[in-house]
C-alpha cells in the first residue's frame, strides 16, 4: 500500500503545523486512522487539534512522533515516538570534530545510531475497518 500525495504533509516543525495538518487531514471524507509525525512537535500540535475536534486519541486516530521530547511521556495520553540518544550524537560529532581539527580535516566516519520505540497511549489498532485510499 502506497501513501497517496495529498495525504503527505510537509511543513514547519511547529505545533501550529501539527495542529493545521491534522485538522486539514481530519477534514476529509475518510479520516485516517494514523498520523506519523516526523517529530514530536508536530504530533503534539496534532495531539492538542486532536482535543479541540473532539477526536479521541487513540480510538479515532493514532498519532505517533519522533525524537521522544521529556513532555512525550507526560501528557495524556503519552505520545508513541522514537527516542533518540541525542547526548550519544553530541558526543559522537564532537569526537569526530575533534579528530578531524586534529587529522587537518580528513574524512570523517559515518555513524549509525539506531532509535528505539516508546509506545505510549497515543496509539492502538484502528477500531474500524481498514478502507482502502481513493
């Protein structure tokens, strides 16, 4: 199953970017049942849209985040997100920095960092069928 264009947002990391997306997403004939945010900013602006339309988090949507901020796992419900070790990173580029000042800029090594899944309150299997994409 493929992902149709106008079901793909893509704007400013805010919440009032969070908040426009799911309301304009919310506003079609077929809601969907998940919205993958690329942070968690944007799924907490779709969180607080989400209570203003009275649209129940997760029973009508699930709304999933990335970067696991500290509110994430505070509010209600907690929001599902990728937490990503943002001081094993710094730390990282600051090695590589440092070595490279040291080795007069020579080629840095890539680093894979893998994130890890918090599933929190925010979502759940859909409670209605699945409906395939027009």
């Amino acid at each position: 199953m493929s992902l149709p264009p106008h079901r793909m947002l893509i704007g400013a990391s805010s919440l009032d970017y969070g908040a426009q997306g799911f309301s304009a997403l919310m506003a079609e004939a077929r809601r969907p049942t998940a919205i993958i945010c690329g942070n968690d900013t944007i799924a907490l602006g779709a969180l607080l849209a989400a209570q203003q339309l009275k649209v129940e988090v997760p029973a009508d949507c699930s709304i999933t985040g990335f970067d696991d901020l500290a509110i994430s796992s505070r509010i209600s419900p907690g929001l599902t997100t990728m937490h990503v070790d943002n001081a094993a990173i710094g730390a990282e580029a600051a090695r590589q920095l440092l070595k490279a000042i040291d080795q007069k800029f020579t080629s840095l090594s890539p680093v894979e960092f893998i994130p890890d899944f918090r599933l929190r309150g925010s979502t759940a299997p859909p409670m209605r069928p699945d409906q395939p994409d027009q």
